[in-house]
C-alpha cells in the first residue's frame, strides 16, 4: 500500500464525492443542435463505486468529460467538493518519451509531493498495481495491460477523491481484464476511492459496481439504476452476477431498440 495515498480511515467526509443536477449537454452539428444529454441528476457518495453502462454513442464519455471538468454542460450543475477528479481513459494515454516511472512522477510533481519522494512513491504505486520492477521501462516495452496499470497508478498517483474511468479495460483480454477487475476492486477498498466508471459491458459493470446507472440513447437519460448487492470480491462467472447481468441486459436491448440501433 502506498504511503502516501489517503487510506479509507483518513478521508476527510464531503456530503458526495459527485453530484450532478439536471445536466444536459448539447452539440452544434451539421444537421442543427444535437442534444446529447438530457436531465441528468445523479450523486456519487464517498467511497461508493458506480458503474455507467450505456450502449455506443449514448453519452458516456461525454458526461464523464463533464464531470472532470473538461467540457462545460449546457444546463445544470456538477460539483464535485473533494476537488479534481483524477481520469483514467479507454487508451491509456501515457506519455511514451518517459519511462513508466516518470509517467507517474509527474502526476505526483503536480499534486505537489516533494522531488525527494517522488521515486520511492512511484516505485510504491507500480508495486500496488501489481507492476514492481517497471520503473525504468518505456512505454512502447510494455503490453497493454501493463500500460492500462500504468495509467491505474498515475490515475491514483493524483490521490483525488474521485476516480473517473472510461471504459479502462475494453482493449483488454479478458483474463487480463479479470485480473485487473481484482486490482481495482482491492485498491477501491483500500483507498475507499470514490469512483464513477463508464462501460458497455454489462458483465464488468455488475462485477464491479455497487450501483449500475443504465443511459438511454438519443438522448442520454437516466433510464434505470440497480444496487448490486452482491459481496466482493465477485467473480465474473458468479451465478449471481449473471443473473443480474440477465436482467440489465434486457433493459438495454429495450433500449437499443426504441433508439433504431441495431
Ligand atoms: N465534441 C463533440 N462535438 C460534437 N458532437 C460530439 C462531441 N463529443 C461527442 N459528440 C457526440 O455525442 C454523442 C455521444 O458521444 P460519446 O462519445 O459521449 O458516446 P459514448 O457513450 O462514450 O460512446 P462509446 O461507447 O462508443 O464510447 C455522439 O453522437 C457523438 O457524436
Ligand atoms: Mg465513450
């Protein structure tokens, strides 16, 4: 465990880690305003894990955009108190000139920690995402799922209160994905992270989440929301998180097919 990552006993309690109200989001297209989001309200409590699940195109990344603040919405508020949210993308976006320790440094450089530490701090991250001995490797000798490890450990390198994920592992085989599905529910836990992660991927929101959020498409609304109540650490091949996974998928097909996808 890092030492300098806030542990769960030590979080300071903020009323939500996210909340959003009434947001919507709209895009000048060719064809005139296309409304993307619509009356969107939603909370994320401290330490809670909620899952986005929506099909493609419906909006997600787009809110979770919103969210990290870097697009506006065209109505409604998002506050996010416990201050900027860390963002860990589908690509995982590593700088590939610097090694993967350095990647991590400088995440840790604009959080402020001290020089002295920088190294010890980053070497401690790599071991937590299960990557000890890749300090010194670059970014083009490392696979994809060690370099969607790299960018799990920058994303917590920012030791915010809220972690945005989208779609972090659909690159991933899926044994990979199982394994790194472990990682972060264990850091969850240890961390008690609040984290907010987009999918399409209804098996992997149910393994993961404590809270499923289906999106409509066309435009995104909320459409439904489950609570997961099911213990961790779940496996994806558990009985329970497929029957659930049954249910969730039926929703979305319903969804699918008033919006005219296929
Ligand atoms: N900057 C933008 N300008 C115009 N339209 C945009 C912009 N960003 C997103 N859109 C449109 O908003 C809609 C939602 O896009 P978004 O990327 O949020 O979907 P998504 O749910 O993340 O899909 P996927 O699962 O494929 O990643 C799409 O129709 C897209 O074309
Ligand atoms: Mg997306």
């Amino acid at each position: 465990m890092a030492n300098t990552l806030t542990k769960a006993e030590d979080r300071v309690e903020v009323g939500h880690a996210a909340r959003l109200a009434h947001v919507s989001k709209s895009f000048a297209g060719p064809t005139g305003t296309q409304l993307v989001l619509d009356d969107i309200t939603l909370d994320v409590a401290p330490g809670e894990f909620v899952t986005l699940l929506g099909a493609s195109g419906c909006g997600k990344s787009t809110l979770l955009n919103l969210v990290a603040g870097l697009d506006r919405p065209t109505g409604g508020t998002i506050e996010t108190p416990g201050g900027r949210p860390a963002l860990m993308f589908q690509e995982h976006a590593l700088f590939p000139w610097l090694t993967a320790g350095k990647n991590i440094e400088l995440a840790l450089r604009l959080r402020g920690v001290p020089k002295s530490e920088r190294r010890t701090e980053a070497e401690r991250l790599l071991e937590l995402v299960r990557l000890g001995g890749a300090y010194g490797k670059r970014v083009h000798e490392l696979s994809g799922g060690m370099r969607q490890r790299v960018a799990m450990a920058r994303a917590l390198a920012q030791d915010s209160q809220l972690l945005l994920m989208d779609e972090p592992f659909a690159a991933l085989d899926a044994i990979t994905r199982d394994v790194l599905h472990d990682e972060l529910t264990r850091i969850w836990r240890e961390t008690n992270v609040s984290v907010l992660f987009v999918t399409h991927n209804v098996r992997e929101a149910v393994r993961l989440a404590e809270r499923v959020v289906l999106l409509s498409s066309r435009p995104g609304r909320i459409a439904r929301e489950w609570t997961v109540d099911i213990e961790q650490p779940r496996r994806i091949e558990d009985t329970a998180v497929a029957e659930l996974s049954v249910e969730i998928t039926e929703q979305l097909r319903g969804e699918i097919r008033r919006h005219g996808q296929h």
